[in-house]
C-alpha cells in the first residue's frame, strides 16, 4: 500500500480513517529530529535520513509512510533529476504543527530529566562533601 503513496506523492487516505502512529516507533525525540531534518533538507535520501536518526532503513521507511499518511509531509519526485527514485519531502502546515507539538513535549521531558539530574548532582556534592570532612 505504501509504495504507491511514495510513487505518487499523494496521500490518498483522510487523516480520520487511519489507524493511530505507534507511538513506540519513535519517540517525541525521534519525531522532532526527523521532522527536522525534513524541514532543513528535505531532499535527504531515507538512507541519509537513517544515518542521521540512528535507525534502521526499513524503519525510516516505516516512519516517512506513516507520515505521509498522516499528512505531515508530501513526497515530490525530483523533476530533473537523474534518480527518479528521489524524493523531496515537504512538511505540511499539519506536519510543521506536529513538529512544534513534538518540540513541546520533548523540551518538557527534557527539562524533568534536567531537574532530577540537578537534584541527583546536588546531592552527590553533598555527600562528597560529608565524606571529605569527616576525612
């Protein structure tokens, strides 16, 4: 099913009639990276896309097919290009929403992951800090 949408560049099913994303395949992380990179340079192969995510070729595939579902992004080929196979993919106005909604969610993750790391930091100090003076 998916190979159609990548060769047409159209995404052929609404939004509401799809079966939701798991959100295990990728984390707010992972999303907001790939949408990135689409946003920056969307001319990227899926083999450069999975070089830069970390992941796998088939899961890159996955991902941007999921996309494309969703509407977040659209595959043109190139028109002058020599590999046919080539795609640009552009964010859509949802896709650039999700982005942002994923940025939102992985800053407050991160930011959880800053004070509990603060905290662990802290009391670390404190206790070298105990053990030095009672030395």
């Amino acid at each position: 099913m998916h190979e159609h949408i990548l060769d047409a560049g159209l995404n052929p099913n609404p939004e509401h009639l799809l079966p939701p994303m798991p959100e295990h395949i990728l984390d707010d992380e992972a999303r907001f990276r790939l949408l990135g990179l689409l946003t920056d340079n969307p001319a990227l192969s899926q083999r450069q896309l999975a070089g830069e995510l970390g992941i796998s070729l088939g899961k890159v595939n996955y991902c941007l097919n999921a996309l494309l579902d969703r509407g977040y992004v659209k595959a043109m080929n190139f028109k002058n290009s020599n590999n046919k196979r080539g795609y640009l993919y552009q964010l859509t106005p949802t896709g650039i929403s999700a982005k942002a909604r994923a940025a939102k969610r992985f800053l407050a993750r991160k930011q959880i992951e800053y004070e509990r790391l603060a905290q662990e930091i802290e009391a670390l100090r404190q206790e070298t800090s105990k053990q030095t003076n009672a030395a």
